[in-house]
C-alpha cells in the first residue's frame, strides 16, 4: 500500500493497538552528564514468542536494512496495528540510540533505536506510528519545506555588527552546493563574533522549532534555521560548554546521519537479538 509521499508503507499485522501513542523525547533541556544511550533489552523467548506482531516487526526491519540501498528512499515499517504489550517490547528490543529529532510544528519526533539506520517515528498529525530504516527520517529531509530561499538582510546593518555581513554573504554564495548534495561549514568559533553579530546572524536567518540532538561524547544540537539548507551545529561538552559553533548549508548535517555500512551492520545485530532469543 502506498502513501500519499509514494513511500510504500508495509503493515505488520496483529491486533490493533488502543490508539497512536508519542514516544517522548529527552531532547529540549541539554543533559548535565555525559551522553549516554540505552542498550537493546534481550527478552526471554517465552516473552517474544508470545509477542508475534513484534517478532514479525525485528524480521522486517532485518529485510529491510538488508534491502536498503544508498540514494534509495527510506523504507516505512507500519507499527500502528501492533498492540500496546507488542509496541512496548518493540521499544524495549530497539532501546534509544545517539540521535532524537522533533518537530514540534508538524507534530512529529524521531528516535534512533541502538540499531543505526533504524528509527521510531510518531507522526501525531496524520496518526502514524511507524518505523523507518535509512540514514535520516524523512521529516528531516523535509525541514525546509516552509523556509526563505536566503537569508533575510536587513536594509541597514545595525550599529556593533562587525562580521555578521560577510558571514551571510558567503553562505548566500554557497547555497547552490545543495542542488549537487554537497556541503559547506562556516566555523563560527574562530570569528571574532559581537553580540550584536549573533542577534544579526538569529534575524536574518531565522530559527525553525525542527532540531534534533546527537548524543556521543558530549552533546551536539542541530537547530533547522528559516533559511533553506542552513543549520546551526553546535557542540557541546560534558558541562554543556559551547565548544565548537558552525553553521552548514548542507541537505542534513553528517552528525546526524547513519552511514550505509552501519545500516547493512544493524541487519546482522538485529538478527543476532532473535537468535540469541530463540
């Protein structure tokens, strides 16, 4: 069955849950400790053999992180029909991995699971629950769908700006990097930046509410602006100190992304779960 984005949705069948349930995200407050995520729970195989709907989940997402290949569309596993004690188990079996995204506009949060390439997605608005296998979530993919095709300047630069302007100016230059998937990193940290540079910097390029957090050694925090392709990428220490401030034109940050090789990877220890199980 296809959907209206032409993704081929793949239902698992079994009994029908109670209703769409958002996970929640630990994402907005910045963590006081170093990032940590939580490991895949084995369940007893009693335990999974009584959950069917969840065991023909694992067995779908092992086909099809085996199935994806790089530049494909990201692959949907329906979970919406699942019952609730199938949908926990679900959770419990992929565990929280690095990356959480949400967009609050569009009601949507995003979860890796510890299985790189392998996310949770609740979809509030159009009551989807599903998940996806493929370097990012869609609805990152889809970030910009709202914003300034470049950065709004002002008439005038307000007194105190200092290099905010050529900051600006030299990502205009670079926006066509994104029609050839490429990239260009501006390192924000190495400029001598006023406070007035920073609140030119917020003004012209705008803050969306789509963010996402990618927790390894510390913490990064990826922020959508209002200008398409640009990013504010920003990383922080174990004490939430600023350590490295950039912007990205870029379709999706590479921090956030899985890489192809780890999604052929997450087929295998998704199988190595139901093999030690049964």
């Amino acid at each position: 069955m296809s959907n209206q984005d032409g993704h081929v949705e793949h239902p698992l069948s079994g009994p029908a849950g109670s209703g769409f349930e958002e996970p929640g995200l630990d994402y907005l407050p910045m963590p006081k400790g170093m990032g940590t995520f939580s490991p895949a729970v084995l369940p007893d195989p009693e335990v999974l053999s009584d959950r069917e709907g969840t065991l023909r989940c694992l067995e779908s997402v092992i086909a099809g992180a085996r199935r994806w290949q790089p530049d494909e569309r990201n692959i949907h596993l329906d979970v919406s029909t699942l019952s609730d004690a199938e949908r926990r188990l679900l959770d419990e079996v992929l565990g929280d991995g690095e990356v959480s995204a949400r967009l609050p506009g569009h009601g949507v949060v995003a979860q890796e699971s510890v299985f790189a390439g392998v996310w949770r997605v609740a979809d509030a608005a159009a009551g989807r629950d599903r998940l996806e296998i493929g370097p990012v979530p869609d609805c990152l993919l889809n970030a910009f769908a709202e914003a300034s095709p470049a950065p709004r300047l002002p008439e005038q630069w307000p007194e105190g700006v200092m290099n905010a302007p050529g900051v600006l100016s030299e990502l205009t230059e670079h926006l066509d990097v994104l029609s050839n998937n490429g990239r260009h990193v501006i390192n924000l940290s190495l400029l001598p930046l006023t406070p007035e540079d920073h609140e030119c910097l917020d003004e012209a390029l705008g803050r969306s509410e789509t963010a996402v957090l990618s927790r390894g050694y510390g913490n990064c925090r990826v922020t959508a602006t209002m200008t398409a392709g640009v990013w504010w990428v920003q990383y922080f220490n174990s004490v939430d100190v600023l350590i490295l401030n950039t912007l990205e034109v870029v379709a999706v940050p590479d921090v956030v992304c899985a890489a192809p090789e780890d999604i052929a990877d997450s087929a295998d220890r998704v199988a190595e779960v139901l093999e030690v199980t049964r």
